[in-house]
C-alpha cells in the first residue's frame, strides 16, 4: 500500500497529540504513553506522526512550551466539553 493522506487538524489538537506522542512509549507504569498492542507497526506508525508533528510544530522547541500546551488543552476542552467523570481534567 503506498501514497500519502493529508490531515487538517487545530493547533489546540496537535499540540496534545504531540504531547502524548512524545512520552517515552511502553511504560504505563510512570505515566507515559503505551503503544496499543505493542506492535512494529503500531510503533513506527505513531513515530511517523510524532516526526510530522516535530517538522510543522515550533512550539514544543521554544520558551514557554508549558503555558502552550496549557491554554491548547483549555481552548480544545472549552470547544469540545468535558467527558463524564471524575478523573478526566
């Protein structure tokens, strides 16, 4: 299977994703994110969208990172609603 797909996403969207992308993978016990099924492919697949995410996103490698990624997961949740329960923030 070869080509390429476009994808259109927010600001607020790809900053959390590239947040959650970069967390060291495989290790649930401190926190960081776990490729599902622990698969090659799955590997590679999310390493591919993390590196995208690297070339078109300049906030992640400059000052203020921290308040970036804030006031994205603030504008997504004000946009999106929360989800049910306690634990989701």
């Amino acid at each position: 299977m070869a080509g390429t797909v476009s994808i259109t996403l927010g600001r607020a969207e790809a900053l959390i994703l590239f947040e959650i992308l970069s967390r060291e993978p495989d290790r649930p016990e401190c926190g960081k994110f776990q490729v599902p099924g622990n698969r090659d492919a799955d590997y590679w697949a999310f390493d591919e969208l993390l590196g995208t995410l690297e070339r078109v996103l300049p906030e992640p490698f400059g000052p203020g990172y921290d308040q970036y990624l804030s006031d994205a997961a603030h504008n997504l949740i004000r946009r999106r609603g929360r989800l049910p329960g306690p634990d989701h923030t």
